[in-house]
C-alpha cells in the first residue's frame, strides 16, 4: 500500500504564529486565558492547557491573568472591554483576518453594506462583522443578500473555497445589475487555505481513498473533505488516528492523506503510523 501526502498541507504560518505567541506568553506570565479555542483542533487545545493556556468561561475576563484574542479574531467590543477593566490583551489574531476586519470597518464608514461570504456561526465571521458596527450581513448565497442595497462591500472568510467565492460574486453580479449601484470586491482569501485546497484535488485525483486529518469545527479541514469529495474521491474525515476503520483500507492501493490548516504535524505522522501498521495486518492475514 503506497501513502501519499498531500504537497500542502497542516499548520498554516498564522497558526503557528499564534500557537507560538500564547506558549511564549503562558512560559513568561503563568496562566493565561483564551477567548474561545486558540485553533479549531482539540488535540492542539489538550497541549495547550498543558502548557497554561485556559479557555474563557462564562464570558466573565480575566481578573489577573491575560486575555488573549486568537487566531480568529474579536470585535472591537472585546478590546474595548478588556481596556475599560484593565485586562492585559495578548492579541495572535491572524494578519489576514485582521486586514479583512479593517476592510469592513473601512466599507462600513464609507456606507456600503458589507457582505461577507461565510459561515455566519464561525468566530472569525462573527469578528469580521463586529467591526462593521451592524452594517454587514453574512451570507453563502445570493439569495440571502437583502433586495434593497445598493451600495456593497464584498469580503469572504478566509478559509472559503476560492472557486465558490468566484461564483458567488460572479451569481450577484448576474442577478442584482438592475438594484446594485455600487459594488467593491476585496480578495481577503487565505493563499495558504487556496494552496492546500488545490493540494488536496491533486491529491484525490491520484488516490483510492482520502483522509482528511483536522478538528471537526475547522471550517478550512471541511473545505479539504468537500474539494476532495467534489473530485470523486471516496473521503473520510478524521481528528486523530484512532478513529481510522481497517474497512475504509481494505483493497486500495494508493492512501491519499491531506490535513488542515489547524493540524499539527504530529498528527499527520500518527495517522501515516496507524495506517502502516493496518496495512501490514492486512498483508499478514
């Protein structure tokens, strides 16, 4: 059985940055605490808390230890808040989420309606909008656009799938001429969220069966099982190696496996292990 890894894949640069800026912040200062999960993995968030980082409860800051933001971001609230109760902030929001938070502060002053293609329950989405101070909308379908704007600030998430984003602009564009006056499109997509979506269509294209390694709340590990689904792959999705069934195995010979941009390396190298070790007793039997 011959194991292919996709050309692109696992930890992203901005979640290594803020993976590193909180181990670096807990070492220093003791125990600090994470607005929400750093990263949407829970083996990443397990080492973590080893290492000090715990999650926020019950929506109450911190009284001594440091609040940080992660990688997904925040509204404009949160920093407000921490600043009016004295709370330390040590802010590992991603750079390219940071941009698309000012790009809707930005479309939002100048009167547009900020639309954002994306999860409307995803934290990132969620910060995005904060910062458009109630004038922007979440949407993944054209047909969700209220009728009545004209002015509008197009964004996406920053893990969506390119191609979806390029149809949806291209749909509004199509359907709205008539009530659209103006329209601005600003690209805040993720390079790396595209490269590995690209990696992973290879990836399907090449292999018998495909296992997507990521946390099950990573919007961007979805996309990987979608692109490769979309493919004609048969496509299975996995947060640690335990969870591999011998069956999914069972007569192939090329085993593709792609991970998110979440995913530690570690747990890629468990999965090829396990998959090794399954495959050997199968050829022992």
């Amino acid at each position: 059985m011959e194991i292919i890894l996709a050309r692109d894949m696992g930890f992203c640069w901005g979640v290594r940055r803020a993976i590193e800026i909180m181990e670096r912040a807990a070492q220093e200062k003791g125990e600090i605490i994470s607005l929400g999960p750093i990263v949407h993995n829970p083996l990443v968030m397990a080492r973590l808390e080893e290492k000090g980082v715990r999650l926020l409860r019950d929506g109450q800051l911190p009284k001594e230890q440091p609040l940080a933001i992660t990688a997904h971001g925040a509204g404009p609230e949160v920093y407000e808040r921490a600043r009016a109760e004295g709370v330390e902030v040590i802010d590992t929001t991603c750079p390219i989420v940071t941009r698309s938070q000012r790009w809707a502060k930005k479309m939002a002053e100048q009167g547009f309606t900020v639309v954002v293609f994306g999860d409307a329950e995803h934290r990132e989405v969620k910060g995005v909008l904060a910062w458009s101070r109630g004038k922007g909308i979440a949407v993944t379908d054209v047909d969700e656009v209220p009728p009545d704007v004209s002015r509008i600030a197009v964004i996406s998430q920053t893990t969506q799938n390119p191609d979806k984003f390029a149809d949806f602009v291209a749909r509004l564009l199509k359907e709205r001429m008539d009530t659209i006056h103006e329209l601005r499109l600003v690209n805040t997509l993720c390079n790396v969220t595209s490269t590995q979506q690209e990696a992973a269509r290879e990836l399907a294209r090449e292999a018998d069966v495909v296992i997507v390694v990521g946390g099950r709340s990573s919007a961007n590990t979805r996309h990987l099982v979608e692109v490769c689904r979309e493919e004609g792959a048969e496509t299975y999705h996995i947060e640690r190696a335990d969870e591999l069934d011998p069956s999914w195995l069972q007569g192939k010979e090329k085993v593709g496996i792609t991970a998110g941009a979440s995913t530690p390396d570690w747990a890629v190298e468990e999965v090829v292990a396990r998959i090794r070790q399954l495959s050997g007793q199968q050829l022992t039997s």
